[in-house]
C-alpha cells in the first residue's frame, strides 16, 4: 500500500488483524497537511493494483 501526494510517495505499514483472516489495514506517518488530497493505492502480493482511490 502506497499514500502519494505533495510530490511524494510513502509506503504504507500494513498490519494484518489477530484472528481476523483476510483482514488488513495500513498507516503512514508524516506530518499533517503534508499529503494534500493523498492518493491511496493498494496492491496485491504479486504488485498488481487493486484499488486506488
């Protein structure tokens, strides 16, 4: 997982859920208001987009 915006590209820490098979989620960290209208892409294990919002 990507978060891209103000010219910059950070990868996201992705945090499976205990117990919670197939769930997933993800963070960034940065300062706030850096990443104006961040832009979200999530990829599979073998790279492949599949989602971007």
């Amino acid at each position: 997982m990507t978060v891209t915006g103000a010219g910059q590209t950070l990868e996201a820490q992705v945090v499976a859920l205990a117990g919670r098979p197939g769930y997933a989620t993800g963070y960034v960290w940065g300062a706030a208001g850096e990443l104006d209208e961040p832009i979200v892409t999530v990829y599979d294990a073998a790279g492949r987009v599949l989602a971007r919002y």
